[in-house]
C-alpha cells in the first residue's frame, strides 16, 4: 500500500461542513473506490480505519467536497486516493532501521476501531481506549499489528522504545495551552494543550512530561485527565476541594468537544496516578459525558483522593 498521509489542516476543514446525509455519502464513495483498489477499511470519526493497518483520514476531503456539487464528488475522490496511493515507503520492510526506531510511539486509539487479534497484549487503558505502538512518520502515519513489529525486528522492545519516544515528544511537541475556569468559580479551573500532532492525547500516556509542560505536578492525590480528540488533552492536578468542583465543567466540556471534534477519544473525565487509569465521570445513552454526574461505582481510591 501506499502513503496514509496524515495532512495538515487548512483554515476551512475545522467543522467539516456536511450534513449527516453527505457524510455517509462521503463513507460509501471512498470506500467503494477504496475496495477497487483492494484495500477494506471502515469509518470511525473522521477516518476510514484500513483493516491490516493505517488510516485514512477525510477532514482534507469533505471540505473539498463541500464546496462542490455531489454531482461531483466520485471525481474527486478518485483523484484524491489516487493521491493518498502514491508509491511511498510505507511498508515496514522498506523502512531503515533507524527510521523505524526513532518512528515508534505510544498513540491512544478506540479500542473499537482495531481488528480483532490486533496486538493481544495491548494495554487496555481504559474501557474504551487501548495503547498501541504507533510510527509516526512525519506526513505519514502507520500502525502495524504487533505481530509485523516482531517479524521486522524481532529483538526491539518495541513498547519501551515507542513510550521513551513519546517521552521525548512530549517534551518538545508545539503545544497552545489555556487554562478556563467557571466564572462563579476560579478554583474549578482545568487546562487545555492542543496541537496539530495526532499525538497530543496520546502524551497523557507520559503525564509527568505534560504536566511539566504547565508547571504543574503530581501532587501524590492523582490528575483528573480528559482526552476527548486525538489533538487535545485536559488536565486538572488533584489539589483540594477545587478539584471536585472542576469535574462537571470538565465532564461538560469534554462531552461537548467528543461529540464534535475530528478523531474522538472518550468523553469521560479520568482519574490516573501511577499510569492506572479509573474512570470518574459515566457516559449517557447517547455516549456523552454525563451532565455533572459522577461514575454510578466510584472507586474508593478516587473518593478519597478527591475528597468525595
């Protein structure tokens, strides 16, 4: 297969202006031009998922397509994937050690979007989200089973490279950063770290390297952790009675940016210390955070940290 680039943004793609409609009409077509070429994927958020590996991300293209006639469209997805399948090195063997090596980083992805025996011991971080190894290339992104990282280079820790990776990432990845509180309430403030690099959730998996990045500490009572896209992370250290206070804004907004934000991750707000991550807030029957209301079998360990 060819390149799955990971592009980046333009100033029109932010809300991908198409109907629900459009959308599924966007899936089919790509899809189907997709499939022509043999390649099988299926959609999650705003990306068609390659079963044996990738992604093909749509934000570039619907905003395209939402400047044209459906009539159209089946012309510019051709062209597009005809684009997206230009001859490139995105198979493993034709990739240099080195590159492979100083490539590899721990990504979050929905446990629901990898293909069953994927990596069997991947890490289920949470319910929802698993820890995978991931090599991020730059204009492209791949993410081979575990099984091809063994067969490539079978004597890699791969898990361990791809996290000190992530480490070092973390450390210099260009971050905006914002720190909002309810105006009644300034104690019940959050920050916000938000970067155009697909890893940017991913770093809460190395938390101490973020929370330098807003100098701020574990304070030993754990961090409130939200990643509700794969460009962003939100963070509340566990500092007193505030802290509790900040988890219905969190929940609030971290279920509002889920349901619309380009490559969704969860919506819940999370308690983690020492890389274990408990859930602190539920999700409703539509899959949003729910309004202010705390996990129906909250664990004493958060209880007690958070003061409940």
């Amino acid at each position: 297969m060819g390149n799955l680039r990971r592009r980046g943004r333009s100033a029109g793609d932010a809300d991908l202006p198409l109907s629900p409609l459009q959308v599924r009409r966007l899936h089919q077509l790509v899809e189907a031009t997709l499939a022509r070429a043999g390649i099988v994927v299926r959609p999650v958020g705003d990306e068609l998922v390659v079963e044996g590996g990738g992604v093909y991300p749509l934000r570039d293209l619907a905003a395209e397509c939402a400047t044209e006639p459906t009539a159209r469209w089946p012309g510019l997805v051709e062209r597009h994937v005809e684009d997206v399948l230009a001859p490139g090195p995105s198979s493993l063997a034709e990739l240099p050690d080195h590159t492979l090596l100083s490539a590899a980083a721990l990504r979050l992805v929905p446990t629901d979007s990898l293909p069953e025996g994927w990596d069997p011991d991947a890490p289920r971080v949470t319910e929802d989200l698993t820890s995978v190894v991931t090599l991020d290339l730059g204009d492209e992104a791949l993410t081979p089973s575990a099984a091809a990282l063994a067969e490539r280079a079978p004597h890699v820790p791969w898990r361990e490279q791809a996290r000190d990776n992530l480490r070092a990432r973390a450390r210099g990845m260009d971050l905006s950063h914002d720190r909002v509180a309810p105006v009644d309430d300034p104690e019940a403030g959050f920050d916000l770290l938000v970067g155009e690099s697909g890893l940017v959730a991913s770093t809460s998996l190395v938390l101490d390297e973020v929370l330098e990045r807003v100098e701020e500490e574990d304070r030993g009572r754990g961090v409130l952790v939200g990643v509700p896209y794969r460009h962003q992370v939100v963070l509340r250290v566990v500092d007193g009675p505030g802290a509790a206070r900040s988890i219905g804004p969190m929940a609030d907004y971290l279920g509002a940016t889920h349901a619309a934000a380009p490559g969704p991750l969860s919506p819940l707000v999370h308690w983690v210390r020492h890389d274990d991550w408990l859930p602190v807030t539920r999700a409703g029957d539509d899959g949003a955070a729910a309004e202010h209301r705390l996990a129906e079998a909250l664990d004493p360990e958060v209880a007690q940290a958070l003061d409940i």
